[in-house]
C-alpha cells in the first residue's frame, strides 16, 4: 500500500518541480514547495478520492502551499537576496532562444499571482480550463478572464509595450 502511494507520488515529482519553478522562479524555493507539497499530500492521504485523479489533486495542495507561503511572507520583512549562480564559472548562453526564454521568465515574473497561475496551469502543464478553476478553487468563468488578461499582458511586456505596474496606494 505505502509503495504504490510512494510511486503514484512520483510518477507526478517532474510535473509539480517544473509548475513549482515557474511558479516562484527561484530553485531552491520550488523544491521547497514540492516538499512542502508531498509532505502536505502524506500527511492528508485519507482525503484523496482513489475514484479521482491524483495530478490535480496535489497541484490543488501546492497551489494553497503557494498562496499560504505568499500570505505569509507579506506580513515579513524582505530578506537578502541570494544569487542562485554564485560561485559558478560557467558563461551564460549566447543564442537567442536562451535570451528570449530569460525573457519570457521576467514577464512572467511581472504578472500578478493568480494571472501566472492559471497561464502556467493551462499553458505549462496542459490542464484543461474546468482543472484548473478545480486547483485554483475559483469558477470556470475567473480561469477564462484571468487567463485572457494574462495571456494580453504576457504579450505586451515580451513586446515591450508595457512596463511595470505601478498600483495606486490609499
């Protein structure tokens, strides 16, 4: 019993790093929220419907991890950055596929929380409009809006039509 729940788990690792490191951008806090995520997933397994898919039922966990994290983390004061290259010799690379990808990762990273989500649900990992609204505990409707303001706003900043949002602050 332990060993197919530890391979159904892992058949999903892959999926949820690559969601996690889009998500937060930063390696070393994707696999905390992978863990974060299988640990959380463990700990609830009896709340798992065998009669249901698995893959957006952890992505449903690791979503509330993401917003928790993020809840948490606005209520404490900015840490100092770290550089996730330091100490490596290697030269970033030249060809222009890997400056667009960058690219594409900053824009990413300009759009809010819940546009990103849905575009990298929907776009990243292949889930369909009814699993994500599922995952992200929001009605179809919100999936489509939020996915149609992300995917306009994506398409600006990577044609450099817009720049940073700056919010009004009563």
């Amino acid at each position: 019993m332990t060993s197919d729940r530890a391979r159904l788990i892992e058949e999903q690792i892959p999926s949820l790093r690559r969601y996690a490191r889009a998500l937060v951008g930063a390696r070393g806090e994707a696999d905390d929220l992978v863990h974060d995520c299988i640990e959380r997933a463990l700990s609830r397994w009896h709340l798992w419907r065998p009669d249901r898919d698995l893959r957006p039922w952890l992505f449903t966990i690791m979503h509330n991890q993401f917003v928790s994290q993020r809840r948490k983390a606005a209520r404490r004061p900015v840490p100092l950055a770290l550089q996730d290259d330091a100490g490596y010799t290697a030269t970033p690379p030249t060809q222009g596929s890997g400056l667009l990808l960058q690219e594409l990762a900053g824009a990413l990273a300009e759009l809010a929380d819940d546009q990103r989500a849905v575009l990298l649900l929907i776009g990243l990992e292949g889930f369909s409009y009814d699993e994500a609204a599922g995952i992200l505990g929001v009605p179809r409707g919100t999936v489509t809006s939020r996915l149609a303001r992300g995917r306009e706003r994506l398409r600006r900043l990577m044609a450099g039509e817009e720049g940073p949002v700056l919010r009004r602050v009563k």
